[in-house]
C-alpha cells in the first residue's frame, strides 16, 4: 500500500514565495512601461499605431505573468492503483476511492489546490453532461439492447456479456422504469395459460424514458459540494460517483462528465493539477472527448499498471 508523501513544508512555502516575488517584480515592470509608453511627454518616439500594439502587447505580457502551473494525467485499468498513488501524492487517505469500482474508473476526477483560505478545507464540483450529450449516448446504449426485430433487451445478467456494461448503465439511471418496460400482447401462453408480455420496442422505449426524471434532471448543471473532513467530503462526493459494487437504481454516475476536487494539499500548491482518468475510448463519448483534452495539454502522463 502506497503511504501518504511527506513534505518539506517550509522549503515549499518559500519556494512559492521566490516565485511570486519574481513574477511580482516582472508584473511590475511591465505596468510600469506600458504607463510610460502612454505618458503624454513621451508623444512623438513613435507612431499611434505603434504605441497601441505594444501597449497590447505589454497588457497580454501582464496577463501571463504568474506561477506556472503543470498537470499530470495518470491513466490505467479498473484496480491497477490510480487513485492509491493519487491519494498517496497528496498526503491523503480516503479522498479518492480505491476500490476498484465500475464507476470510480468511469468519471474523471481532477485534483487541484484550494486557495481559499476561509471556506471549507475541501470543495468540489460535480459536472453532469448535457441533455444533447445524453441524448446521444443513449442512442448508443440502446442499440447494444436492441434485438434484431427492434425490441428492448431488458435484462443483461452475464457480466461477461458484449452488452452487460450498457444494461448497467441504463439500469443505474432509469432502475425498474427501464427493465419494466413490457406491454400485454392481449394473447396468451397456450401451455401455462399465462398472459404473454413483450419488451417495448425501443423507439417507445424512448419516449417512455424521456418522463423519467429520477437521475437525468442533474443534465446541464453542476452539483457543489464541501467539507472539512476528507472522509465526509469523499462521501458527499461518492452521492455522485457511485460507491457501491452492486449494480442499483438511481445513480448519477453514468450521466457525470467529470469532478473537479480542491483541497489544501501542498504538493499541489504550485499549481499543478492532477487528473485520475478512465483512460481513451470511453464508452461515455462526452468523457472520453474530455480525457483527449486533458491528455493533450498534459505536461506529464502517467501509466500506472
């Protein structure tokens, strides 16, 4: 098991504060010319088309100057250790989930320094996808739960099965509104005598799904949460990200595009963030755009096996 990284904390400090003292004295210098490039006794070292672009070009100098920051995507398969090292980096224990769960793997999580002072030690944002970006996943869901005939595959019990992670997905935000989804034929079963019910095909399985409200009414919003406790925080956390192996109604974690976490970890001080993520080719394809992005401005990328 990987022990939380100890830290020097006043080399850290005043580190920072060489770095911040230097980008001060450049932001300085920078305001103070661009004061001076536009003083009224200095009128005629160059033209007025002149003055303005490097007036411009100090303003964006002056909008750029400050602590550098890094970010470290660390990507990898279901229980390979992620959010262990994750949790070790930052000093923590039981921020990150560490188990291994379906779902842990399937939101991205992204670490990064609370600057505020005053409120909770611990905040977080919950970043649901959009109606349009579910719209679409579900058209992808649903066709791995569609028979040839063009009817809802109800029921996935093989976890092994091509179509089990769909069914779960589906199952986890509409629950027994979806795997209810049948409708009397009218006829009856000539050997039990029993009435005969089909599975709704899928475009009336659609519409049904539209009604239901119970998880999809966090599409588009943002959910806030905050603690000072890293247990209660995780907590308040998992609502959304899903801490149970078992497969339940009434998750939001299929429908989440990513969590944003911000605690008072001094290893990430400086400014760097870090990124414990699902890795490409998500089937969640508004996730998976999101991971490309992240491994893409990445100054660092870590495979954790």
């Amino acid at each position: 098991a990987a022990r939380p990284v100890n830290l020097d904390h006043k080399a850290v400090e005043a580190q920072l504060n060489a770095e911040a003292s230097c980008i001060g004295v450049c932001q300085w210098a920078a305001k103070t010319l661009a004061n001076t490039i536009g003083a009224r006794e200095f009128t005629d070292w160059g033209s007025d088309i002149l003055k303005r672009n490097r007036s411009a070009a100090l303003s964006q100098l002056s909008g750029t100057l400050t602590i550098p920051g890094a970010s470290v995507v660390v990507v990898g398969n279901t229980g390979a250790g992620k959010s262990t090292l994750l949790n070790a980096l930052i000093g923590e224990s039981a921020v990150l989930p560490t188990n291994g769960m379906r779902a842990c793997t399937a939101v991205i999580i992204e670490l990064s320094y609370n600057h505020d002072e005053r409120g909770p030690q611990y905040t977080g944002e919950v970043e649901f996808v959009s109606q349009e970006e579910w719209d679409r996943e579900l058209e992808d869901l649903l066709g791995d739960l569609t028979t040839q005939e063009g009817r809802a595959i109800l029921s996935v019990s093989d976890p092994d099965a091509h179509n089990y992670d769909s069914w779960c997905k589906l199952y986890a935000v509409y629950g027994d509104a979806y795997t209810h989804s049948t409708y009397d034929t009218g006829e009856r079963s000539d050997t039990t005598g029993n009435k005969i019910y089909k599975a709704l095909m899928v475009d009336d399985l659609k519409k049904k799904l539209k009604h239901v409200r119970t998880v999809t009414h966090k599409l588009g919003t943002t959910e806030r949460v905050a603690a000072n406790d890293p247990r209660q925080f995780r907590g308040r956390l998992e609502r959304f990200l899903d801490s149970s192996n078992d497969v339940s109604a009434g998750q939001y974690w299929p429908i989440v595009k990513r969590c944003k976490a911000r605690g008072r970890w001094d290893v990430l001080q400086s400014g760097c963030t870090f990124v414990d993520a699902p890795g490409v080719n998500d089937d969640n394809s508004s996730r998976d755009k999101v991971v490309k992005g992240y491994l893409k401005s990445a100054d660092s990328i870590w495979i954790v096996s």
